[in-house]
C-alpha cells in the first residue's frame, strides 16, 4: 500500500510550474532544445527507475536524426537526470521531468540546464518528447482530470481512507477508534463472565454499554468526518466516493452520506454495508463498482446534455471557442483522442492557427485546463459514446 504524501505535486503547484515551463518556451535558442519525460513509478524501486529512465534517453537521443552523432550530450543528459531522481527524497508514484539543453556544434557550446523534476500524485503514462517545445499534455490532464473515487472503510476498531487512481488504492490516512484502548475498561465494567456462556449482561447494564458504544461511534463517526474534511492529501474532486461500513455503524448511514455529501457534493456517493478488513478484497470491491457504474453514468450525463440542443456542442472547433468564452458547464472528454491545435497566451485555444499561437500535439488537456479553471466538470468518456471524442454541456 502506498502513501499519498503533503509534498505531492498539488493544483497551484503545477500551475506555477506550467506558467515557468511555458516562459522557457518563450525564451528558447536556435540551438536550444527541450525535452519532457513522464514515467510511472509502480512496483519498481528506485534504482530500478533510474536505470529504465537512463535507458529511455539515450534510446531517444540515438534515434533523433539531428542529435545522434552527439553522444557525449547523451550520457550529460542522462547523468543529470538521473542524479536529480537520486537526490529527490519523494518521487511521489510517477515523475514529470523537463529540460532544456544546448547541441551546439561544438562540445563547448553543448549544454545542459537545470533539470526541473515534478513527484506527481498521479500515475503518468511512460512517454518522452524532444522538440522545440515542452510536451504538458499529461502534466496538465493528470493534474486537472478528476481522480476515480475516494474510499472510506469505516469499522469499529478503525477508519482507513484511500485514494482509488487507475485501479490502484493509495492510503491517505488511518484513525484508530479511541474506545478500543481508552474505554475498553468502562465497558467491562458492565459485565461479568459466566462460566457457561460466556459474557452476561447484568440488569441495565446492557442498555448501558448499548449506550456507550452508540455514543462512540457517534464521536468515533464525527472524528472521521472532521479528518476526511481538513485532510490535505484529500482530493476534492472524485468522481465517487464509496463507503464501506461494518453493521456497527448501520444506524448511522444518513449521518454518513450527509457528511460526505457536504464535503463532496459532485461525487456520485455509494454506501456499501460490508465490514472488509483486507486491502486486497477493498481494491477488488472498489474497482468492480466504479467499472460499472462509471460508464452508465457518463452515458446519463451525456444524454441529458444532448437533450438541450441550444446549450450542447460537439465540434473540436466549438467546444474549444466555448472553453476560450468559459461557458461550458460539463465537459465530455475521451482522453485517448489526440488533436493538434494551438495555444494563444498561455491559455485561449484554437484549432487553427492565429497570430502568436504555439502548436500543440494535444488541445485536450488544454480544453480540460480551462474548463476546470472556470469549476467546470469533467467527464470522460470512451469513443462507443462519442465518436467526436468531445463534447460539452453550456452553462447559457
């Protein structure tokens, strides 16, 4: 199980980090390229990545017809990243790594600069570029797409929260019920053992103890609520959350789905009364419920959305102009459409070329970025839904 950490590369960070990475885009020389690599870190150690990550640039390098005869660049470039990685405490679960370096026809004028490494709370897809500009379509997407669902284990001895991302759990925090070390004692008060069988409530004691047990899990439930509120690893837009809960707190399912209601209003809530004590078993659960009810849910949205024909567009075109306007409520997006595009101040997008535009390999994640900007929701959805690959509902 691994550990969501505050150190995480958060929303305001990495838009700081885009807004830097796009001034050295401005700024860039003749001789002058930039590199970008995104690479996951799951179940692979860190001496492992830097080994694959050593690999996946001199590949690169070697196979770019105007850098391959620059080997000694290569192994500069490979040597510097790869001593970034090694002094990076946490690389959170995948990295975003950009660099601009100088092939320069000569080895004096062959320079690397300072390499800019981001520990993402998001697992990238494996990928390197090098050109003219830096590739920030994942850094944008994984930073302003929703994560798949939050979930609660809530039991009696204790409360786990995690954090589901493509089909992985990471946990975010664990809280102890405080009855089970400090009142223990106050509860056992109200019984003796009998030797036939075995525990025996005496008069009202039983009511008592009843009593007691309600009202801690009512505290115990209220604690929880309070973490899953100011906890600063928690992500604030999930598209689910789901709530495991054992039978001791069956009484207290309104409470639960208020609570979480408050502090997730867009998420799509799902209460399940099971009492799981195994990881394995919760990832399992998890997934199986956000497999099928995600789909069916994009499709609803989806629909809705094209019931009203004046506030619903579909055209790469139209939904980019509707995004520069900042009029879309809802955004449908199938991640794995690719479409070029340009970019005008660092943030209006286009189609076609204006004056003063860069080329993007993908407007998507650039239509997502203003969309979220203007606490729009995103969607995503697949192509057996929306051949167009985009979509999106208007708020007038």
């Amino acid at each position: 199980m691994e550990k969501l950490t505050p150190h995480t590369l958060r929303k305001a960070q990495m838009e700081k980090e885009l807004q830097r990475l796009l001034g050295v885009e401005t700024e860039i020389k003749s001789d002058s390229y930039l590199l970008s690599l995104y690479f996951p870190l799951e179940n692979i150690g860190r001496i492992e990545a830097e080994k694959h990550v050593r690999s996946l640039i001199l590949e690169t390098m070697r196979s770019d017809e105007k850098l391959a005869g620059l080997g000694k660049l290569h192994q500069k470039i490979a040597e510097a990243i790869v001593q970034k990685i090694g002094n990076t405490a946490d690389l959170g679960v995948g990295l975003a790594i950009f660099l601009q370096f100088s092939a320069g026809e000569s080895s004096r004028e062959q320079n690397v600069g300072e390499v800019n490494l981001l520990a993402l709370s998001r697992r990238p897809d494996r990928e390197i570029y090098v050109g003219k500009t830096f590739d920030l379509d994942q850094l944008i997407w994984l930073t302003n797409s929703t994560v798949e669902a939050l979930v609660l284990s809530l039991r009696r001895e204790e409360a786990a929260l995690y954090m589901l991302d493509r089909e992985k759990l990471f946990e975010i925090a664990v809280l102890k019920n405080e009855f089970i070390q400090e009142r223990e004692k106050e509860y056992l008060e109200g019984y003796s053992p009998s030797p036939s069988a075995g525990v025996v409530y005496h008069g009202s004691d039983s009511e008592k103890v009843e009593r007691l047990k309600n009202e801690e899990n009512r505290r115990f439930l209220q604690h929880v609520a309070s973490v899953f509120k100011e906890e600063e690893r928690t992500p604030r837009d999930s598209d689910f959350i789901i709530v495991f809960y054992s039978s001791s707190f069956g009484e207290f399912v309104e409470r639960i789905e208020d609570e979480v209601r408050l502090t997730l209003p867009s998420a799509h809530r799902v209460l399940v009364q099971k009492n799981i004590t195994q990881e394995k078993q919760l990832l399992s659960e998890s997934v199986k419920i956000v497999r099928e009810e995600k789909p069916e849910i994009a499709v609803e949205l989806l629909k809705k959305a094209r019931e009203n024909r004046d506030r619903y567009a579909q055209d790469w075109n139209d939904v980019a102009r509707m995004a520069n306007d900042r009029r879309i409520d809802t955004l449908f997006i199938n991640p794995l459409v690719r479409k070029r595009g340009y970019i005008l101040d660092k943030e209006l997008v286009y189609t076609k070329a204006v004056k003063d535009s860069r080329e993007v390999r993908n407007i998507g994640p650039w239509i997502v970025r203003s969309v979220t900007a203007s606490n729009g929701k995103i969607v995503v959805v697949n192509g057996e839904v929306l051949e167009s690959g985009i979509a999106a509902r208007l708020r007038y």
